[in-house]
C-alpha cells in the first residue's frame, strides 16, 4: 500500500488549478458541499489555493437539502467544514423550489436518478441565478474513471467529452472545474484525517435515513481501481490524461444544449428531468 504524503497530495492539486486554468481573476466560485470528504477537500484546497496565490476571486459553499428528514448533526457538521475552510455557507431547500423529497420518493422509478436528476439540476441553477461564473465539485479520478468505463460500456461516447477538470460552460450551463480530478478517494479521505477536517464516514445516500436499498455496485468499481492501482503503479494518472485526451477531440463534435420548453434551463430533451419529475409528484398524491 503506498503511503499518503500530504504535500504531494496538495502540489497534485494546485498543479491541476494552475495548468487547466481553473481559477481567473474576478471568478465568484460555487462549491456544493455534501458532508462527505471529497466536496469538503475540494473546498478547502480551493480556499487555500486563493490565499496563497492572491487571487481575487469570491468562494461560496453551498449546500441542497432535500428534506427534513435529514439529521442536524449533518447540517452542523457541514457548517463546521465551512468555518475551517474559512468560507461562506448558504444552505437551500428543495422544497422551496417547488419539489418534495417525500412525493418522489413514492413514485414508481429509482430513487438514485431522481435525486440525482434534482441535484444536477439545482447545482447549475442555483449557482448561475446568484451571478457564479464557475461551480466547483468534489468529483475525483476514481469517479470519471467509474463514468468512463461505465459511459464506454453503455456506449454513451459523447458523455465522455465532459471529462475534464475544466468543463467550459455553454449557454445556461455554468463551467465545472474539478480540481480532484487527478487525486483518488482514499487520498482525499487521508486529507481529511491528517488536516482535522471532520466529515461524514458513512455513505451520505439520503436512504440510509429513510431506510431503503441502496445500489452496491458502486462499490465494486472502486474497489477494482484501487486493486488495479496496487501493481500498476500511476495508473489513474494515466488513464485519467488519456480520458482528458479523448474528451478533447470528442468536444469538438457535441451540439449546443437545448432549453426545456417549461423552465428554460438547460436539458437534452424537450422537457427537462426536474420539471418531468414536478409534475409527476402531484399526479401519484
Ligand atoms: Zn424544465
């Protein structure tokens, strides 16, 4: 097992911030935070970055609560990610945008790409409605490697064009960066540990408060990154500079985001996944 070296860990990071330009003078930068080690990683080495390197740009965390039925100690605990990250925390409320956690969970289809469809949806809007040029996400390599196997295997090759740390927005889609791009899980969760940043160990699935199955899978994948990473040393590195490689050529060829025909907001269809997902919860009352 390689041991964790924080300073390697951050001069990774701040490589990734600096070489694809992800910070710019000016920038007003949403981080969703989650409670989890990644988005509150993400946060804080972004947080850093800015001071060390002066640049004036505005970071502001936020957090989508789906519900009330999510814990306090939760909430307290992301307050507390905020504070030691010395940033702003707003939190928001699905409710208040005319969805209800209780509603969709009843309705007949998974839950895990309902609220994934919220959650999309809502980190763009709400970020974009605030004046953010930019929103950051926890997202790091052992996930765009999850998504590209499981993209290549589904045989969705254009969604592969979005795997990048720099994600140039277009239209009402806001610019992602991911500045753990090139970092794994275990690093992050290492991170924590050694700076004191506290998070929530336990899977953060909403479910596990309301008591339903979740899907384990998930699971399974990372684990066979981290076996493959045991004797080929590098190999998320290099897989990931090859992914970004392919995302380039295969950028050139995507069409421009539609918009739904009821919200406005950006959607591959006529009819956005969030406003589908409005209507169908008071259908099923
Ligand atoms: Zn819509």
């Amino acid at each position: 097992m390689k041991k964790f070296h924080i300073e390697t860990y951050k001069k990774k990071i701040f490589k990734t911030i600096s070489k694809y330009e992800l910070l710019e003078e000016g920038d007003k930068i949403y981080i969703g935070l989650s409670g989890g080690k990644d988005s509150g990683s993400a946060c804080f080495l972004l947080s850093e970055y800015i001071r060390e390197k002066k640049i004036n740009c505005i970071l502001i965390a936020f957090y989508i609560k789906l519900g009330d039925f999510i814990p306090v100690k939760i909430i307290d605990l992301i307050k507390k990610q905020a504070d030691i990250c010395n940033v702003e925390l707003k939190i928001y409320d699905i409710k208040d945008f005319g969805i209800y956690y209780d509603k969709i969970a009843k309705l007949n289809r998974p839950i895990c790409s309902s609220c994934g469809t919220i959650k999309r949806y809502l980190m763009n809007k709400i970020p974009r409605e605030n004046g953010a040029t930019k929103l950051c996400t926890g997202h790091h390599g052992d996930d765009f490697i999850v998504f590209f196997i499981k993209n290549i295997l589904g045989k969705n090759i254009n969604w592969i064009s979005k795997f990048t740390p720099y994600l140039k927005g277009r239209e009402k889609q806001l610019s992602r960066i991911r500045p753990l791009f090139f970092v794994g899980g275990e690093d992050n969760k290492n991170f924590c540990g050694e700076i004191g940043l506290p998070y929530i160990d336990e899977d953060i699935c909403p479910h596990r408060f309301l008591k339903q199955k979740i899907d384990k899978r998930r699971e399974k994948w990372y684990q066979t990154i981290k076996e493959i990473s045991k004797w080929q040393p590098n190999f998320r590195e290099y897989f990931l500079e090859g992914v970004v490689e392919l995302a380039k050529s295969l950028s050139l060829n995507i069409s421009e985001p539609e918009s739904c025909e009821i919200c406005g907001e950006p959607t591959n269809k006529k009819i956005c996944g969030f406003c589908k997902l409005m209507n169908l919860q008071f259908k099923n009352v």
